[in-house]
C-alpha cells in the first residue's frame, strides 16, 4: 500500500465503514453485535467486536443447495490490538508493528474454521515468515503476492463489488500519491504492506475442499477490493484522525447498519442442521 502504518490505520477504519454501509440493506449485510475495548496484563488495550454477516446473495449456487438460508450468516470476532492482537485467552501472535486477527464463525457449520491474522509492516512486501511459522506449516503454507492494481476477475470479485478503478491514470489531489505504474512497489514512499495468514479448515466429508477452496477465493476478492478502496478513497480519509472516524462511526455506522438490516435472524437448532453435514475429520 502506498501509506505509512498510521495512514493506512486511518484507511483501514473508513473503508470499512463506507463498504459496510455501501453492502448493507433490508434483506443482508452487517450488523455489530458488540464493540467494546479489552485489556491485557501482556498486550496491552485493544478491541473487540462481534458482528453478523448475512451472505445470502453472495453464495455460489451449489452452496445454497446444500444450506438452509439461516446458514449463510457468519459471526465474525475480531480481537484488534495496536501493536498485537489476541483471540479468546491464548495469544495467536506477537509480532510488531500491527496485527490484527479475526475468527469467523458459523453455527451451522460448528466445525467450520476461518482464521486470518495480519500483520503490517512498512516495508514492500519482502519480508519472510512474518507470522513466525514453524517447519510443518511453512511447508503447506502457499504464498500469493496481491497488486491492488490489478482487480480480480473471477465469481467472488463480482460478488464482493469489484470495480474497474485504474489506478495506473489516478493521481491523488490531496497527497499527489500516484499514478501507480508497474514496479510502483519499489518506488514509493511511504509504503508498506499487509501479511496476511488465512487458515481454513472445512471438515465435511465431500464437499469441504470445495468449500475451503471457495471461502480463500472469497477471501482474496475481499483483500483486493477493500485494499484497492482504501487507495481509491485517499482523498477522502486522508488527514482525518482515528478520534474523528470514531465519532464518524458513531453518527452513521453501527446504529444506522443495524437499522438497514431490519430483524435479526435468530441462530438456533444448530445440533440438528449440523448433524446433517457428515464429518470427515
């Protein structure tokens, strides 16, 4: 990202504000469950936030056939520290300047597994083993460098929104950051980059690889349009700071999104729908 870890903390904050309201309406979207800050003898303050994805629309077809409607809602928890994170009462990582992880839950696929943890570095990406793997997991691990130049083409990137914004012609006012044109990694400054480690783990027998394979693609279209918007939209955070965006969240985030998404659906009977996907673990 062509920002320095404060900008992109800034960034990162009204991008997600704008995309959850831009995604969310009457029938899906986001809704905040709860945001509350944490503290940690060890890691210092952070916070957290539970929220309800509904996914309906977004669902590829062979997945819709298999799930009831009430299934395709993820509740996503996030543990979000500056500079460390922490997930439930274990510590996930401890690597400076910034990590963040999220844990995606499903109550209808109660083994389903989605961990992502991040962590952010000023630098332009070449850096190794950031997430502090060992042997085993460097081993099955599978490195995939993104350009938020180049937008992704398949399913899921429409799914997510993508848009065909180029970035090789755009030339921020506020900052005359760009245009980004090949090898723009190496030239800009400041720049720095998001290490991402997706852990995916579908144990259902016939399906769960296509499943595991769906949500990484998901996943990718996800980190590239929200990446790219956060780029798109410099114009617009930058100079604001994290104390503004909170009241700029409080005006028009949690409450409006919750108001747009109308009546809550109800996460209940999971023993039974989960008993009705056969376990290959």
């Amino acid at each position: 990202m062509p920002m320095s870890l404060e900008e992109y903390r800034v960034a990162q904050a009204y991008m997600v504000l704008k995309m959850q309201q831009q995604s969310t309406n009457e029938a899906e979207g986001v809704e905040v469950l709860e945001k509350r800050p944490f503290e940690d003898d060890l890691y210092g303050k952070g916070q957290y936030t539970s929220k309800l994805y509904r996914l309906q629309s977004k669902a590829p077809s062979w997945l819709t056939t298999l799930a009831p409607k009430a299934a395709l809602v993820m509740e996503e928890e996030s543990w979000n520290a500056y500079p460390r994170c922490k997930t439930g009462s274990q510590c996930r990582c401890n690597h400076p300047p910034y990590l963040s992880l999220l844990e995606f839950i499903c109550p209808y696929f109660a083994k389903l597994c989605v961990t992502i943890e991040t962590v952010h570095l000023e630098n332009n990406g070449k850096s190794e083993n950031v997430h502090g793997l060992n042997q085993e997991q460097l081993k099955a691990r599978q490195v995939e460098s993104i350009d938020i130049t180049s937008p992704t083409t398949d399913y899921w990137s429409y799914a997510v929104g993508s848009c065909d914004f180029d970035f090789t012609k755009f030339k921020s006012e506020k900052t005359g950051r760009g245009p980004l044109l090949e090898g723009w990694q190496d030239k800009c400054d400041p720049v720095m980059t998001a290490y991402k480690l997706v852990t995916i783990n579908a144990p259902y027998w016939g399906f769960g690889c296509k499943l595991e394979q769906a949500l990484l693609a998901g996943e990718r279209a996800l980190f590239v349009e929200s990446h790219r918007n956060c780029f798109r939209w410099i114009d617009e955070w930058f100079g604001m700071t994290m104390e503004q965006l909170s009241e700029l969240e409080a005006q028009q985030g949690d409450c409006l999104l919750n108001q747009k998404i109308g009546k809550p659906i109800l996460l209940t009977d999971t023993e039974d729908c989960e008993s009705s996907f056969p376990d290959n673990s």
